[in-house]
C-alpha cells in the first residue's frame, strides 16, 4: 500500500514562491487565487488524496509554513515531517 498524508499550509506566512508547488512529485500543491493578507497568492493543497507525505514542500519551503503528516495510524514525528 503506497504511503499517505496531509500538508497544512501557514497561509499568512506564506509568501507565495511556490517552490513546493515545482518540487511536488504528486502535483498536491498549486497557486491559491486567493490573497493572504500580505497581498501574496500562497501556495494551497488542492489535491490531499495524491500526497505521499514525502516531505518536498516542507524541505524546500523558506517561509517554514508547510507541515507534512503521514497518515500511518499513530503519528510520531520523523525529521519535521510528521507522522
């Protein structure tokens, strides 16, 4: 069974780069068309039912607003990406 998980997103920290959008393998991630209130488009889950809990987005995120969850059964924290 392939793995799976959750992203959450700090929305007002984010600043829209979209770096874990590009770095996605499972394209979870795109552009919110909606602006936070800095006036940024960040980057929002569209698409949790792909996420492999890989933990791209939070590695390569400058903001540090991204947290991954692997949804494994009982959740322990693994190198910042949780589950």
């Amino acid at each position: 069974m392939a793995r799976k998980g959750t992203v959450v997103i700090d929305r007002e920290l984010c600043k829209g780069c979209l770096l874990c959008v590009h770095f996605c393998p499972m394209n979870v991630l795109e552009a919110d068309p909606q602006p936070n209130a800095m006036g940024s488009y960040p980057s929002k889950a569209a698409h949790l039912g792909h996420c492999s809990a890989c933990g791209n987005c939070f590695e390569v995120c400058p903001d540090l607003c991204i947290t991954v969850y692997a949804l494994e059964g009982v959740a322990k924290e693994l190198n910042h990406v949780q589950g």
